[in-house]
C-alpha cells in the first residue's frame, strides 16, 4: 500500500529519465503518490531539468538514451558543484557485473535493473532520499558552524587591531577609517569581492605590533630619537611574530600586512626594503590608507593636517612611498575616502560597526 503525503507537507521531486514512455508511464505509476514526478526522454533534456532552478531531488536515470547516454548524463551532474549532490540511480536493462561496477563508479548510489519490481523501487527511492536529506543537514549544519567561526575569527581580528590602535589613539577609531579606505582603494584596483573582503577584515591589524613596543616611546610628544626610531621600526616584525605563521587565509594575510605595510615602493622602507611589486600587493594598499588616516589625525607626536596639504603629501610620495597605480585609485576614491573620515572621526565614539558601507 503506497504511503500518502500530508497536506502542505512539500513532496520530493524524482526525474524520470527514459526514452521508453512505457517505462516512464510504469514509474510514474509506482511513484506518483508519493513525490512529483518529472520527466526526460533524452540526456539533453535531463540536464536541463537537474541544471534548472528547481533541480530534483532524486534522479531515476537509464542507461540507453538518444543523444547522451545515461552514463554521460551522470558524469556531467557529478561534474557540476552545484548538482553533484543529487544522487542519481541507475534504472536498466544493462545488468552484468562491468555495468553494476562503471554505474557506481561513475557517481550513481544504486543501480536497478529492469524489468522493474515496483516495491523495491519505492524502497530504494525512499532510502536514497532520506540519506539525501541527512547529507543536506548535514551540510547546512557544517556550513553554519564554519561561518560562525570564519565570524567569530574575524572578529578576534578586529578587536586585537583596535586594542593595539588604543596605545596611541584614544577611540581606537583609525583602524575602522583605513579599513574602509583600505577597500575602497582595492575595489578601485579591481580586485574580487572575495579578496577586498579579505584585505577588509585584515587591514585593522597592519599595527598589531605596538603591542611591543614602549609606551615612553609611543606616546613621546614630540621629535623620537635615531635610537626611538629604530625602535618603533620593529613594529611590523613583531606583528608578524605575533600573529605568526598559519594556513589560514585571514590569518596570513594579515601577518603579511602587519610585516610589509611600511615598506616603500622605492625600497627604502622596513623591515625588509622590499621595492616595487616586491612588496605584497595587501600592504602597498594598506601602506596608502595607513599614511592618508595619520595624516589628517592629531598624533601624540604630530597635529592633524588640513586634507588638502594630506593629499598633497600623498601626491608628492607618488613613486617614492606610494605604489603609482594604487595611488591613482585612492585619488579615484577620494570623496568616498572623505566620507568614511567624517563618519568614523575620532571626535565620536569608539565604533564598533566596521562592515562595509
């Protein structure tokens, strides 16, 4: 007795793909109560459904077809990312060993021959969609689980180049500005959304490394000594140390950051004198953003600058400290850059919010 589906209740959708209506007609019989039924006569028309927006959810796929095979069918679903997972069941009258063993090793999770036992088919429907559905949980769990760490990290992130920003920035404030410019100019560069999104939750840890360095010397008022000097040019390596070396994508960009985001396009910068293309494209543009924001900012060492004479230092740096190309797409940027100092100025409160605007 075939099992009925409560109202309201969605009802799994099988493709039935044959080029025999008699077989198609016999399946949908067997298997209409209880799910939707779609239906193929040819390969083509199969990978149009399993490629549509309303992909099935199980796949009765035989073997001999016009056109595409079964066999090809199936390797061009398991081929694609986004339909791999479909599982798809061999339906045919091709049942020696060979062809059982190629079915499954292709991607297929059973093979059933014809001609058809209609109890066994509802069986085997039903198990493969009830593995299906506990896979897609899975999954779904998997994926909600590395999102709230890859959150959690990057806030860990966030939070560490703020605490390192308030040894000589009361709001903290400055690593929230240049990393909106930081984006800002790498999106005007071109860059994907994937690795301006990166560069976005790294750039607030280009400074990490004044966590090392003394507070005599940080927050001096005033001209630093030869000597002071080359003590807070140790910053960037003691970043790097800090953060050490991982795997992990956010984690080793933002150690690249923190070591090369005083170094110079003509290579007079530190602690490598990396020049040039030399210099990992995430610290050139963070370079920019980091000068631009210290500019215009009061300092324990320095009074803020008038944006005009800010961007004319800039300018002048073209070549020198500043990346050419990169400088052009911060000029590019400017009045969004302007906005971004006026929202997150350090005469509001420490901000929290750093997500894109």
């Amino acid at each position: 007795m075939m099992m009925t589906v409560a109202s309201g209740v969605r009802r799994p959708t099988i493709l039935v793909a044959d080029d025999s209506p008699q077989n198609i007609e016999l399946l949908s019989r067997v298997l209409g109560q209880e799910y939707r039924i779609k239906v193929a006569t040819s390969g083509d028309k199969a990978l149009k459904i399993a490629y549509s927006d309303e992909p099935p959810d199980l796949i009765l796929l035989d073997i001999m077809m016009p056109d595409l095979s079964g066999h090809e069918v199936c390797r061009r679903i398991k081929a694609n990312p986004d339909r791999r997972r479909i599982p798809i069941i061999f339906v045919t009258a091709m049942s020696t060993v060979e062809d059982e063993t190629l079915g499954l090793a292709i991607g297929a999770v059973d093979y059933i021959t014809k001609p058809i036992s209609p109890p066994l088919v509802q069986a085997r429907v039903r198990t493969h969609l009830a593995l299906y559905d506990q896979t897609r949980e899975l999954e779904r769990m998997v994926a909600q689980r590395t999102s709230e760490l890859v959150a959690t990290r990057q806030q860990i992130v966030r939070r560490l180049g703020r605490a390192s920003e308030f040894k000589d920035n009361e709001t903290g404030n400055h690593v929230i500005r240049m990393s909106h410019i930081a984006r800002l100019i790498a999106q005007q560069a071109g860059l994907g959304p994937e690795s301006v999104q990166l560069l976005f939750q790294t750039a607030a840890m280009h400074d990490v490394g004044k966590i090392g360095i003394p507070d005599q010397i940080l927050l001096k008022p005033g001209p630093l000594t030869d000597e002071e000097r080359k003590v807070v040019q140790t910053h960037p390596q003691i970043g790097a140390d800090i953060i050490g070396k991982h795997d992990n994508e956010l984690l080793a960009t933002a150690r690249v950051i923190a070591l090369t985001h005083h170094e110079r396009w003509d290579g007079t910068g530190y602690p490598q004198g990396l020049k040039g293309d030399q210099i990992p494209l995430m610290g050139r543009i963070v370079a920019i953003a980091d000068v631009f924001d210290a500019l215009v900012n009061k300092r324990p060492y320095k009074e803020a600058l008038p944006v005009s004479q800010a961007l004319a230092i800039m300018a002048e740096e073209r070549g020198k400290l500043f990346d050419p190309h990169l400088l052009d797409c911060f000029f590019q940027q400017q009045f969004e850059v302007l906005k971004i100092m006026d929202l997150y100025s350090d005469e509001r409160e420490p901000m929290i919010d750093a997500s894109p605007l």
